[in-house]
C-alpha cells in the first residue's frame, strides 16, 4: 500500500459517516461485552445508552432521519434533535440522572422503530420493489436495509429486557448488529459513488447546514458539561469523566470524518485524515463504554490538541488583523476576530487545565467550558450572519 493510497481524497456521504461510527461502536461494544459478563472489565451503561441517543440525534438534526422514517428537515424536528442530543449528553456523564429513561427512549427507536422502517422497506414504493429490480449493488442496500432493521428490534427488546440472553448471546446479537451497521454502510458508500447525490439540495432547508449543526451541538456539549460539572465540584451530582472524553472525541472523530475539521485546523479529507478520525471515534466509543480505561490518555490527548489548535488558531486570527492594518473592516468582521481569539484562549486554558489538573478549581473549569460553548455559539451566529450578507450580494450585485 503506498502514500498515494492514504492521501487520496474521499467524499463519504454524511449518513454513510454516521453509519461507520455506529457500525464501529456496536462492534467494539459486542466485543467488550465478553470480558465485562466475565468481570474482567467494568462497564458503564449509561455511557453506551447516552452514546446511542447522540447517534440518534445526529441523525435527526442533520439528515432528517427519525427512527421511524425520513422527514422533512424541519424546525420542530430539528428541535427534537437537539433535545434527544442533550438527553444523551447529559446521560453520558451524569450516572442514572434519568433512571430508566435512557433506556425507553432506546426501546421505542430500536424496536417500534425497526418495525416501522421494515414495514416501509417492503412497502413503500421506491424501496425493497424498485432496489431488487435494479439489481447489482441494490441487492446489497435492501439487505442491509432490512438486517439493520431486524436486528435493532431485537436489540430494543434486549435493551428493556437484559435477561432475555446470556452475556454471551447478548455480545454476539450487538456485534452482529454492528456488522450489519457496517455492511449497510459500506453499500451506500459504493451506491453514493455511483449515483451522486445532487448538490444544493441541504440549501433549500430553511434550518442549519450540517456544518454549523455540528458546531452548535458542540457548543451545546460545552454549555452543558460547564453547567453541571458546577454541582459536581460542590458533590452534589456524580460525575462520569471517562464517558464525557469518550463522547468528546466521538464528536471530533464525527468533524474529522465528515469535513476534515480537526481540533489543530482544517485538512482535505483524505483516507489518512478519515482513519485518524475512525481511531478517535473508537478511543472514545471504548470509554465511554468501560470507565476509566483511557482517562489518562485522551485527557493528555484532548489537552495538547486544545492547547495547539487554540495557539494555531490564535496565531492565524492576528496575522489576519496585522494583515488589514488600519484598513476599514465591517463591524461583523471585527465581532468575528473579537470571538474567535476569545475562543481559541479558552481552548488553550481548557488544554491546560486538563494536563494541569490542580491549576484551576474544578467550578472554575467548569466556567470556562460554559463560556467556551456560548462563545462558540456567538460566533455560529456571526457566521450565519456572513452568509446570508453574501447571499444578499450575490441576489444584489
């Protein structure tokens, strides 16, 4: 395999990318329940639970996708979205604050959803009818389609019922159901190679790109992890720290895979940078699920590339400012500078808290990552703002 092959462009599709991590974690999750009904590992259920419901979610607001079918990318739905991401944020690292919510709520996506989107498959017209007439590569997505399908209305049974089956059998049904996850991935990918989907469809939406939704739900990650870990360093809630890292990296993997974002700039998205992304996705995936594990290692992972991406982001905003000298700038454009050396200063004392945990007090950091997600949702507002200044100068000439 040479260099050429990992610095070659790749244009996966977003719902492809959410497949591949959810294909990743059912199948590192089905793995690690063998040694955890064993006791050889611990393992945290609220962090998987959180993790599926922030999937979920991710569907939701940036495809459209509900668990019981495809809608129209609306306000209504994209308000649902966000509060099924907040549920499953908040499920990650506040242990059972929601007691068996968690768990009903994935009852009703796995099986009544399963059920609903099976029925569709065979049904609707344009589906299982349409697909098996094509043939070739269609063969395989109707498969997919309907594996996925029946395997997660046997899951949401086992998810309210854990008695059901052993933990043998119980690994076995989640790893299969992670292959199947992946298997559907893999033939939409070859489907979407084909087939390109038509540009400018997202623009039509009267919500958010997929882009800045993803930058609001990581602004929304930080509000709310600030805002709790302020009773948590009083002792007033418990607190899951290996499955908040866990789902911060899977949000970082998701930027990575999906634009080429990462924490220390912007990169083509090659097969490297998706690998990268992939990995990352699983460090935090296997966090979030066993406690503990990784801690030392992302939180000197997640520190040094908070504390780089903030001094590069830094850097890049004042070469910018030295750049314009004294020339005139829109008040919009200053807002934009002001936020974001506002932003990547709290990122490098974010970092640095993190490698230096006794530096700052824990209410402090907790501050800190508060004021990181509001500014970050300011600046999500400027940049709103910009666009629509450009769509009005290109309608105006």
């Amino acid at each position: 395999m040479n260099r050429s092959f990992f610095l070659e462009e790749t244009d996966l599709a977003l719902d492809v990318v959410i497949l591949l991590i959810a294909g990743v974690m059912m199948v590192l999750t089905g793995i690690l329940l063998f040694p955890v009904t064993r006791g050889a590992i611990p393992y945290y259920e609220n962090g998987v639970y959180g993790l599926v419901l922030f999937l979920f979610a991710l569907q939701i607001i940036l495809l459209g996708q509900t668990p019981f079918g495809e809608m129209k990318r609306s306000k209504p739905l994209f308000c649902t979205g966000l509060a099924v991401a907040s549920a499953g944020i908040v499920t990650c690292f506040i242990p059972g604050i929601f007691s068996r919510l968690p768990a009903v709520l994935l009852f009703l996506c796995f099986t009544p959803g399963g059920a609903a989107l099976l029925a569709h498959l065979f049904l609707a017209p344009g589906r299982f009818r349409t697909w098996a007439r094509m043939g070739g590569t269609f063969h395989l997505l109707w498969t997919g389609c309907a594996a996925v399908y029946l395997l997660s209305m046997l899951i949401g049974v086992l998810v309210l019922n854990q008695g059901l089956f052993s933990g043998d059998e119980t690994a076995v049904t989640v790893l299969v159901f992670g292959a199947a996850i992946l298997f559907l991935a893999a033939a939409m990918s070859k489907i979407y190679r084909k087939y390109p989907a038509p540009e400018g469809k997202e623009s039509e939406s009267e919500i958010l790109s997929s882009e800045h939704s993803v930058i609001l739900l990581t602004g929304i990650f930080m509000i709310l992890l600030g805002f709790f870990l302020v009773p948590v360093s009083l002792g007033m809630l418990p607190f899951a720290g290996s499955a908040q890292l866990g789902l911060l990296m899977v949000i970082m993997a998701l930027k990575m895979i999906s634009t080429g974002n990462t924490p220390i700039g912007a990169f083509r998205r090659t097969r490297l940078v998706v690998i990268c992304g992939v990995l990352f996705a699983g460090l935090g995936i296997v966090s979030c699920i066993v406690p503990g594990i990784l801690v030392s290692l992302l939180t000197l992972l997640i520190g040094l590339l908070n504390i780089f991406g903030g001094i590069i982001g830094l850097r890049g905003t004042l070469s910018g400012l030295r750049k314009q000298g004294r020339n005139p700038v829109l008040p919009v454009l200053v807002r934009l500078n002001i936020s974001q050396v506002v932003l990547n200063l709290l990122s490098i004392m974010f970092g640095t808290s993190m490698l230096f945990p006794g530096l700052l007090p824990a209410l402090l950091t907790g501050l800190i990552l508060a004021a990181n997600g509001g500014v970050l949702l300011y600046l999500l507002h400027i940049l709103i703002l910009l666009e629509k200044m450009a769509g009005k100068a290109i309608e105006n000439p």
